[in-house]
C-alpha cells in the first residue's frame, strides 16, 4: 500500500504572557523582553497538524481532511481559541506557554485523539515569520 502525509491547516487567536516565576521581574524583562508585558499580548496562530499512513484503497485517504480537522478541533483548538493561555488553560498552569510549549502540548493532546491515524508533525505559527516544529518525543 502507498503511504502519504496530510496536513492541515487551523486557526486559533490567544493571549499569553511569558514569565518564569523563580526570576526577578528585570531578569524576566532581559530574557523575554516585551513578552513579559504584565498585561499579556496575543498572536493569531495557525497550526498545522500532519498525519500519516497508507492510502485506503477504497476512499483514497489516509484520513478524512474533514475528520482531522473536527478531531484537532475538539481535542485542541477549542481549548486555546480566544484564551489567555497563562489564565484560562490548565496545560499552561505551570507552563510558560512559549510556541515551543504550545506544539509539544498540542502533540500531546493529538497523539491519543488521532489514533488510530498516527500524527507525524505539527508546525505552530506564532506569526507570519516565526513557528516551532514538533514530531514527537
């Protein structure tokens, strides 16, 4: 059977402030810079989830672009669409919800949820020049 790797593309809006609580607020400041700004900020985020496997010779997928996209939209999407990541998100209680910490914990969640479907990657766009990808630990 062929293999193939399908992705698509979501869109979530989430506010989030950088900080690490052991540090004084200049060495956060020196480190995160206008990320630390004590009244958050947000980003318009776009995620791409990739899933692989072989083609099923009778519809043609790997899996339904449709299915994955409601699958990553209940078990993720809407749990970070118009949040405050640091206030409103139990996976960031004790995160520091950087790009980098979002795609790890958004493997995570996609990892049982796409099953039997196995994920291959996912790439966090923070903005239009900077993402994270991530394919598993």
């Amino acid at each position: 059977m062929p293999r193939a790797t399908v992705t698509r593309r979501l869109h979530f809006n989430a506010a989030h402030r950088l900080w690490n609580r052991e540090w004084t607020p200049e060495e956060n400041d020196r480190v995160f810079g206008v990320c630390a700004n004590a009244n958050y900020h947000g980003h318009n985020y776009d995620l791409d989830v990739s899933v692989e496997g072989e083609v099923d010779p009778r519809t043609g997928y790997v899996l339904d672009i449709n299915r994955l996209k409601a699958i990553v939209q209940e078990a993720f999407v809407r749990h970070v669409d118009h949040k405050n990541l640091n206030l409103d998100v139990p996976w960031f209680q004790d995160l520091n919800p950087t790009a980098e910490n979002i795609a790890v914990v958004c493997w995570r969640v996609l990892v049982p949820a796409l099953r039997p479907a196995r994920l291959a990657h996912v790439r966090l766009w923070e903005t239009e020049r900077n993402y994270v990808d991530y394919a598993g630990e």
